[in-house]
C-alpha cells in the first residue's frame, strides 16, 4: 500500500476586472508613433495590436508592460496583476 502524499494548495485570489489602464499615451522617436492613446483591457479580453513594421507596436508593448516610459501619458496595471 502506497500512500498518497501530503499537498496543500493556498487559495488563489482572483484579480480585479481590469486588468490594464492607458490614458493620453504619447510616444516619439524623432517622429510620433502613437497620440492620446488611451483604452482599459478588462479580464477576459483579447487586445491585438498590427501596423506595418517600424509603426511602434513593441515600443507600446513596452510601455505597457513598464519597460519604458511614455513621453505623455499614465500605465495603470489592476488589482493583482503582475
């Protein structure tokens, strides 16, 4: 007879509706790659991003994952997003 092994699992907390908050993002590079961008991802959403190369798509990945900071404009992450 084998027996089972002891596990303990903590709860899992539930993070909050939403998940993402920009407001007037701004970012240039001698040139404007994005204006007064502004939009809330709620849990359980898709957000695509698609422009021809050089348009800012991984720049604005990387202000919205707080690798680099907007000319303008705030980055909220939500309750218990990491």
């Amino acid at each position: 007879r084998i027996d089972s092994p002891k596990m303990h699992f903590p709860g899992v907390r539930r993070a909050g509706d939403l998940v993402l908050r920009a407001e007037n993002l701004s970012k240039s590079y001698g040139r404007t790659l994005f204006r007064n961008l502004s939009f809330d991802l709620i849990r359980g959403r898709r957000l695509g991003i698609i422009g021809p190369n050089g348009s800012g798509k991984t720049t604005l990945l990387r202000v919205l994952l707080k690798e680099e900071e907007p000319d303008t404009g705030t980055v909220q992450h939500g309750a218990l997003v990491d």
